[in-house]
C-alpha cells in the first residue's frame, strides 16, 4: 500500500541508491537530497571544465527512482546507467552525466535539467542538490594536517589511519532553499548510509541542513554503515560513528539508528581486510536518546564493478527491500 506521507533521504552515491530503490514500492512522495562534494571522476570534468555541480550522485538517485515498467522506461534507465570504457576523455564517464550537462547548457540552469531529467525518467519522487554553490570539502587530521577534496579523502594519498578531527567546506556553502523547505516539511527523514564524510557529513556541513533537521518535526533514522573506510574511519565502531555524527547533527535530533546484525560472508572480509576494513559492530551504550534496531541489512547481491570505474567501490550493500521494511513499519509506528 502506497503511503502519502513525506519521506526525505539524505545522502548520496550507493547508498542512497538502496534506500531508494527499496522506498519507491511504498511511496511517490520521497525526496533525495544529495550531496555535491563530490570531486573524483566524471566530477572532476564537470566543475573545472564546464563550471557545473557534479552529477554523479544525482543521475543515482535519479535512476534509483525512475519508472521501469516499461520496456522503453527500463531502456532509459539502463541507458543512464551506460559507463563508457573507451574514448578520449569519456572513458570512465557515464552517458547519464553527460546528457545532465548537455541538458543543463540548454535550459541553462541544473535545477531544471535535473527536473527535467526526472520527468523523462518518470521517477518517483524527486531529487535535489543540497546546494546550489560549489562545495570543496577540507579534512582537518589528528596530526595537523588538511586535505582538500572529497576524491582525497575518501581514495587517500596520506596514511588512512591518520583520524580526521574536523570537516568543513573551503567557502561557505548554504542549503538550497528548496531542499531546506523539504526537510522541516517531512514525516519522516532518512540520513545515510554512504561515506562517512564525504557523503553524509559533507551534506550536514552545509549551512542550514542541521538547523532544517533539528527545526523539523519528523521521525529522523540514522543509518550506519557496514563496513569502515580506510581514510574516513579506520577503526571506528558504531559509538565512533555516533559520538562523531554528534559534532554535525546533535544525536537529541535522532529517534532510530539501524544496524546490520548479518555475518557477513568470509570471502568478502578477506577483499575488505586488503584495504584495511572491517565490520562495523554494534557497542552503542544502552541509555540514549535514541532507539537502537539491529536487523540482517545485507544485500545477497554481488556488486560487480562496471568496465571503465576506475573508483573504488564497495563489496557489499544494503538490501533495499530489507532497509524500506523497517523504515515503512517506523513510518507507520508515528
């Protein structure tokens, strides 16, 4: 059964793809607000040399909600999907971004583009950048040092271990109203999963998304990541995750915070312990502000990586299906 109420998700990239996905069987009224720090890939391209946001993050969440009903409709979505392996400099680049920029050049404005893009998609819902200003992440480490970029934080040149102590934007960067207006709006908000820092804190970092979040009335679930990240959180256990998120959203604004109970398959730890991560395992205190629920969050799908990434991706995901379940029944609980 379709529900009218407002659902918000705040993220980006894979993860909020899955939230989507599994969302949009219960609901045409949900909003993705995405972040636009991205730096790495087709991104670079897209802010030096055509002065735009970057798009990846959109086109995901664009095709996370589009109409697949259809052989045409499913054609459309596939064709946003198509990474090119080949070609000077398009290689790595997917048809998706490239149609948002030729989309913007002639309605000469992203927003309507991305508006655009999501009418010939038919997607359910809808999808905004967090900001309409350009947004160049800076990592402040325990041992002194900065780091600009959200490409070099999340892919580091620098020893990964090394804890990051502080995140904000090299210029000052405001919520988009729209988006603002969307958030005190909703029934219900959804914050991650996805890179740690620079994907759900670089939307927090924005001035004006906290203060919407805290101001709204709305049921907020934070949800945690599977695995660590070598370069955002090395180490971290889900009290680490918490006690950080709790310096860019104060945790008195979150109701739930869902985690993966799964085992997660051998094989796959073994891939993960290559790049020095690990599990995020639960050792949240009992008293707190907000209701803990552990449930198997993991997707049986294998994540292949397309011809032409050159990004490092994940092994794992959430299930779709398995994270709207228990967002719909927190839904239905209010």
């Amino acid at each position: 059964m379709l529900t009218d109420k407002r659902i918000t998700v705040i993220g980006g990239g894979t993860g909020t793809y899955s939230v989507l996905m599994g969302l949009k069987k219960y609901t045409k009224n949900i909003t993705a607000v995405v972040s636009m720090a991205d730096s790495g890939g087709s991104a670079k391209k897209e802010r030096d040399e055509w002065g735009l946001l970057p798009s990846s993050d959109i086109r995901k969440s664009l095709i996370a909600l589009a109409d697949v009903s259809t052989e045409d409709s499913l054609l459309l979505r596939q064709l946003f999907q198509y990474r090119y392996s080949a070609g000077i400099g398009v290689s790595g680049m997917t048809f998706g971004n490239l149609f948002l920029v030729a989309l913007t050049k002639l309605l000469q404005s992203q927003a309507k583009a991305i508006e655009k893009a999501g009418e010939l998609l038919r997607i359910k819902g809808k999808v905004l950048p967090v900001t309409l200003n350009k947004v160049d992440l800076v990592a402040t480490y325990e041992d002194g040092t900065s780091v600009v970029g959200e490409h070099f934080i999340d892919e580091p040149k620098h020893n990964g271990k090394v804890k990051i102590v502080k995140l904000a934007t090299q210029t000052q960067a405001f919520v988009n109203p729209e988006v603002a207006d969307t958030i005190e709006k909703s029934d219900i908000i959804i914050i991650g999963p996805g890179g740690f820092y620079t994907t759900i804190l670089a939307n927090l970092v924005i001035d004006g998304v906290s203060q919407a979040i805290i101001k709204s009335k709305a049921t907020k679930i934070f949800i945690l990541n599977l695995m660590t990240e070598y370069g955002q959180t090395y180490g971290f256990n889900a009290s680490k995750f918490i006690q950080v998120l709790d310096d860019y959203l104060p945790l008195s604004a979150l109701n739930y915070v869902i985690i993966n109970n799964a085992t997660i398959p051998q094989n796959i730890l073994d891939k993960y312990r290559k790049l020095n991560a690990s599990p995020v395992l639960n050792d949240l205190p009992k008293k707190k502000n907000f209701k803990i629920i552990e449930a198997d969050l993991l997707s049986k799908k294998l994540v292949k990586k397309e011809k032409g990434d050159t990004l490092n991706r994940s092994f794992v995901r959430h299930s779709p299906d398995k994270i709207a379940r228990i967002c719909m029944k927190l839904l239905n609980s209010v």
